[in-house]
C-alpha cells in the first residue's frame, strides 16, 4: 500500500513537469535578510535596496568570537555584494581614528563616534566599491561596503558613498 501511496505521488508531480513554456514565479519568495542572523539582523532587503539603488535577495551571515558579519548579494550572482561586520571593542574615538580608520580616508561627520568613508578600487576579482566605517556609541567598530561587478565604471563607487553613508546612519540608530 505504501508504494502505491508513493508511486502515485510521483505519477501527480511528474504529470505537472512540462518544461515547455515553464515561466519563473514573476516574485521569488525572499526570505528576510534578518533571519540568516549575525549581523543580517540589522539589515532589511526594501531598505538596503531602496537606499543604494540595488537589488540585492539573497543573505548570509557568520560569527567569529565578537565579530558578527552578513553579506548581502543578488540571487544568482556574486556581484554586487554589500558585507557589514560588527565588532565589539573597549576602544575610544582617538584610537579608533588613528589606529583602524584607514589612512586618507575622508571623516563622516554625524555618524558614531567616529566615522570614515572611502572609495574603494576595483581589484582582479571585483569592480570598484565604496566603505564606510564607524566606532558607534555603544562600543561597536562597524564597517560597511559594496563591492560592484567586474568592469563596472570606477565612477559608480563615488555616486555610492553618500548612499552608503545614509544606510550606515540607519544602521547606527539599531543594534545587535
């Protein structure tokens, strides 16, 4: 009786397999960025989309002792990609700016306690990309980027640093 159950179930969803014509759903089902957890939980696929002009679907994230990190991508591409990482730290402004802040990159007024921006170049892997990193109040070194596809216009992280910079703002009023 129980392969007869499971024969017919095959027969019914064999019988719907007709390739010709078969269509995507118009709406893949995405599932919240916040429930691949880590840092993804500060992040919202409407929000990060609607503010960097993207559309990134699909999130993942890891967990190394006081480091939470997500990464954001487009469904069925690596390209562009949007990491947040999130650590806990003991230190102050001073030594966030003189120690972690890279060097010749621009102060962000009005984000953390501290903040930088900076246009990032392409590499052999990636276009080029924009970062933005901040000591929050809460005793946090956040850091923000997106790396666009190969080939894209260097030009294109510079339209993205002030993007960056308001998501990072939205980013500073939540936490983990």
């Amino acid at each position: 009786m129980r392969r007869l159950v499971v024969a017919l179930v095959v027969l019914v969803l064999l019988a719907g397999c007709d390739d010709a014509g078969a269509q995507p759903p118009a709406n893949p089902s995405t599932a919240p960025a916040a429930a691949a957890g880590g840092a993804c939980q500060l992040l919202d696929f409407p929000v990060v989309n609607a503010k960097l002009g993207l559309d990134l679907a699909v999130a993942a994230a890891a967990t190394q002792e006081n480091t939470f990190t997500c990464v954001l991508q487009p469904r069925g591409a690596g390209f562009p990609d949007l990491v947040l990482s999130v650590s806990a730290t003991t230190i102050g402004a001073d030594i966030y700016t003189s120690a972690v802040q890279p060097k010749g990159a621009a102060a962000v007024p009005g984000l953390g306690a501290a903040a930088y921006q900076r246009p990032v170049p392409a590499t052999d892997t990636t276009g080029p990309g924009a970062e933005v990193g901040w000591l929050a109040g809460n005793k946090r070194i956040i850091q923000l980027s997106v790396h666009l596809a190969r080939g894209t216009a260097d030009d294109k992280s510079a339209d993205l640093l002030p993007k960056l910079i308001d998501l990072a703002k939205l980013i500073d009023l939540s936490s983990l």
